[in-house]
C-alpha cells in the first residue's frame, strides 16, 4: 500500500522508535517521507515495523534504498533546494534542509552558485550533496570534482549521496528509547 504525497501530511517531528512502531501506517509514512520522497521506499521502511532498535531500521532503511532507480531520484530531488540556496516554506524537507548546509562566504556562495548553473547544464537536475558535516568549501570541492563525472557515473553518485541524506535524516527523525525494551509496542 502506497503512502503518497498528498495524501498525508508531511511531518518533521522527533519520536523516538516505540511511538514510531505504534503509528498507523500513514502517520509512519508522513513522518519518513521527508527523508526521502521515494514511494517505495517509504512504503518498505514502514512495512518493516516493528524494529527492535533503531540500528535495525537504519539497515532496514539503507537495504530499501540500495535499489533507487533513477525516477526515484529524480522524484526525490524534486524536493531538495539547490545547494547554497536556503530552502524556503514551512515544509518538513525545508526545515531539515535548514539544519544540513552550511553558512558561505560570499565568493564561495558565488562559487558554489556558478557550479551550481554548470551542473545543472551538464547534468539536467540539480547538484545534491550530503552537506552535513561538511564546510563549503568541501561542497565546493566535491561539486568541482563531480563534474569532470559522465552522466552514468554520476547518476551513482547522486543516488549514494540521497542514500546518505535519506539515512543521516532518518537518524535524526527517531529517537532511541532510553530503554531498548520499550522499543515494540
């Protein structure tokens, strides 16, 4: 069963993995889509409750993504905002994409925006990168490097960098209980 956009409103808040276990399937649903609005994705994350930790959905999680297909990229990078740029709205992606890029510098900003342009000419679609943890100038560096990529290689790349959004996002979103034990419902 399909837990669609639209259907559900998209949520961005914390709960740790016993509530998350106990959700009805839609509310499960909205509550993972913003790490990731691949269908199917989403729909296998939630079939696979309850989890005993939340390690165990992680794995869950990252199996289920290990066969994103380019249409589940494209559709999730619909939703992402171009790197250097603050996403903007009220949405549960905007307020996690908020938390995840980093402050630039002005000529880096600049930088980054040029390369932006260049890969979005190349490529088609917009640059994604795993921005948490790294500066802007390691997003400027790495931005710089994927463009000497064929378009086949980096469609792998960007899949793998949606990978590790989806599951550092993830990780954020659920929480382990204080007590393991309380984990199924």
């Amino acid at each position: 069963m399909s837990h669609r956009r639209g259907q559900f409103e998209t949520r961005f808040v914390s709960v740790d993995l016993a509530t998350f276990n106990a959700l009805p399937a839609a509310d499960a649903a909205a509550t993972v889509r913003p790490c990731a609005d691949v269908d199917p994705w989403v729909d296998t994350v939630v079939a696979g409750r309850p989890f005993l930790c939340r390690d165990t959905l992680l794995l869950h999680a990252m199996r289920a993504a290990a066969d994103w297909t380019a249409a589940d990229v494209d559709a999730a990078l619909a939703h992402h905002p171009r790197i250097g740029e603050r996403a903007s709205g009220d949405s549960a992606e905007a307020r996690l994409s908020r938390t995840e890029q980093p402050t630039a510098a002005e000529a880096t900003a600049a930088r980054i925006a040029e390369g932006n342009a260049a890969y979005e000419a190349k490529f088609g679609r917009i640059f994604l990168v795993r921005a948490a943890g790294r500066t802007a100038e390691e997003i400027l560096a790495n931005l710089t490097e994927r463009l000497a990529n064929d378009p086949a290689t980096e469609a792998l790349v960007t899949a793998e960098q949606l990978r590790q959004i989806a599951l550092l996002r993830l990780e954020t979103l659920i929480e382990e209980p204080a007590d393991p034990t309380e984990a199924t419902p």
